[in-house]
C-alpha cells in the first residue's frame, strides 16, 4: 500500500493537523459489509442473465451456478456434493490470519471452506489452499466478504486459488437471504429452496452495479486514503504501535495494542470502524479527505493523551482537567 502523501494532500493533512476542528457532515461507516446502499434503482429492468449468468460472468471459469434461498442451503449443498463424490459430508471452516479454523469440523470433514479475508498474503491463502487438497478435501472458497471487493472474480482471482467451489452469501437489504454456489465438474445432486424473487433482483443490481463501476479500484483509492491519514497523523501524535493498518488497500485490516480503544474514539468523532474495515465506494476522494481525515486527526491527537482504561478527552486544545483523569497534567508535560 503506498502510503506516501502527494504533494497537494500534504497541505491538506497539514491544514487538518493544525486545525483540528470537529466534523459537522455526514458520519462514515466503514465497519457495514452490505453493499445494498449503493444499488440501482428497484425499479430497474430485471437483468436476464440472473445472478447466475452474471456471477459465471465475473469469476469466469465455474461450470454451474447454483442459487439457494438462504446461505447455509448453499454450505449444505456443498456436504451432498462432497458425498456424492465419494467424501466425507463434514464440513471445516479455515481462515488463515486468524491463526485457528472458524469452527471446528462437524464430524469427518470432507469439506473445507476457506476464507481469505483476513490472509495476510496470498501465500497464506494458497498455502491453507494446498494444505486443502493434501488431505483429499473439497475446496470451498468462501467469497461472501472478498468476491466483488478485492477483485472482480474475488480472491480466487486476487490470490491464484483454484477452487472447486466458491460460495457467495451478499448482505441484502429488508434482511433478504441468498446463498450462492458455484463451481466445475457435476453440480450437487439436488437443486434445493429458491430465494425470493426480491432477493434475486437485490443480488442481480448489486452484481450488475459492482460490474459497472470497477468496484475494486474504487475501494483501493478509498484503502490508500485512509493509510495515508491514519501514517501522517500517528507521526504528528507521536505514536507507534497503538494503531495501524494492514493488508491489501481494497480489504484493509486495523492491527495494534491500542486498536479497539482507537476505534472508540473514531466512533465518537462519527467514524465507525472495524478490525476489518468494510470501505464505502459512495465516497470519492474528496468526501474521504473531508470526512475522514478530521476524524482521524481527532481519534490519534485523543489516544495520545488516553489513559488505559479510560475515556479520552476531545482533543488537546478542547480538554479540561474534569473530562479525564489527571488530564490537566498530561496535556502540560505535552506542550513542555
């Protein structure tokens, strides 16, 4: 991730620093997975393809696309083809980055769901991938979280994987549920429960519009932003390791030893984070210098001055000795 300022956003930073001043606009989430917000209108035109068609068409090389009325009819139907192919019907969950599985098998596993989103490289995914199909198992790529946002065809694309299934369970609005299977070779045995005709149009819009606008490189441009405020400012507050970002710009994760604090203190300048942040492509550029910079500025200008365990104040030039603990004496050594 490329991290270094350019030169006009080096004055903007600066002039951010220095001021330091509260947000009025609109707050920002980056902690929501739904993309549901941003999709045409429901009024649009059904798209003949189906989320089918338009699936196939994104990741390319699946042979048939299933679609289940809720996500874990999908996992289900994953078990019946494993057993159909002469595997074990049990199913495990890896995540590596996590440093353990999700959930532990659910009796003999001839089932393996991967998923990536929190790998620190692509070496972890493939390397969890070839671990996989050593044992004999049926490799799921789970691309509820990656698919659409690392790249058009998911991690199986952004990695090299080559699975030989891949699930995609979307949030959808009014708590609609669609679970999605695809992969290559014969397609489970049974076709199962259709979703709601609603649900298959809020999928097709979101698959349509994620295809229309390169949804990754506008993530990335919003996963850079965000890096270079959250370096520029931890350098003017003197931190070190209380918080920082890693991973890919699109998926970005938030480590430190002071993370869950730092994200405190966002939350309360109306910035929503998480430990791995779900960016929101409504915003351009702009908006994320406009909005997100400030807030930033004010969580790492507040965490400086946070004693542990307790509330910071609202910033240098706005605390007072009855807003924290001892917090008179710590902004005076500061200045000193």
């Amino acid at each position: 991730m490329q991290n270094a300022p350019r030169a006009q956003e080096l004055e903007i930073l600066e002039a951010v620093w220095a001021k330091q001043a509260p947000v009025a606009g609109m707050p920002v989430d980056y902690s929501d997975p739904a993309l549901t917000i941003h999709l045409r209108p429901a009024l649009m035109p059904e798209d003949p393809a189906g989320p089918e068609g338009l699936f196939q068409k994104l990741w390319e090389w699946p042979d048939w696309v299933r679609v289940y009325a809720k996500p874990p009819q999908a996992v289900l139907a994953a078990s019946r083809l494993a057993r159909s192919r002469g595997l074990a019907p049990g199913i495990t969950w890896v995540a590596p980055g996590t440093g353990a599985p999700l959930d532990p098998p659910k009796g003999q596993p001839g089932v393996a769901v991967l998923r990536c989103d929190w790998a620190p490289a692509a070496s972890s995914a493939l390397a969890a991938a070839s671990e996989i199909r050593r044992q004999g198992l049926l490799l799921v790529v789970d691309e509820t979280t990656t698919g659409l946002r690392l790249e058009g065809g998911g991690a199986c694309q952004a990695f090299g994987l080559e699975p030989d299934l891949v699930l995609w369970a979307p949030c959808l609005p009014a708590g609609r549920t669609l679970g999605l299977l695809a992969g290559k070779g014969e397609p489970p045995p049974e076709v199962g429960e259709a979703p709601g005709e609603h649900a298959v149009h809020a999928a097709v819009n979101l698959l349509s519009w994620a295809q229309d606008v390169s949804l990754p490189p506008r993530l990335a441009e919003l996963g850079r932003n965000l890096a270079v405020g959250l370096e520029f400012f931890s350098g003017k507050a003197g931190l070190t390791d209380e918080v920082a970002l890693e991973g890919p710009a699109q998926l970005p994760r938030l480590t430190g030893r002071r993370l869950w604090a730092f994200m405190g203190l966002c939350k309360q300048e109306k910035l929503t984070l998480a430990p791995l942040l779900m960016l929101d492509p409504s915003l351009n550029e702009q908006d994320a210098q406009e909005l997100v910079w400030p807030r930033l500025a004010r969580a790492c200008a507040r965490i400086k001055v946070l004693p542990p365990g307790e509330m910071a104040p609202l910033g240098w030039s706005d605390a007072g000795p009855d807003t924290c603990h001892a917090v008179k004496d710590m902004l005076d050594n500061i200045e000193d």
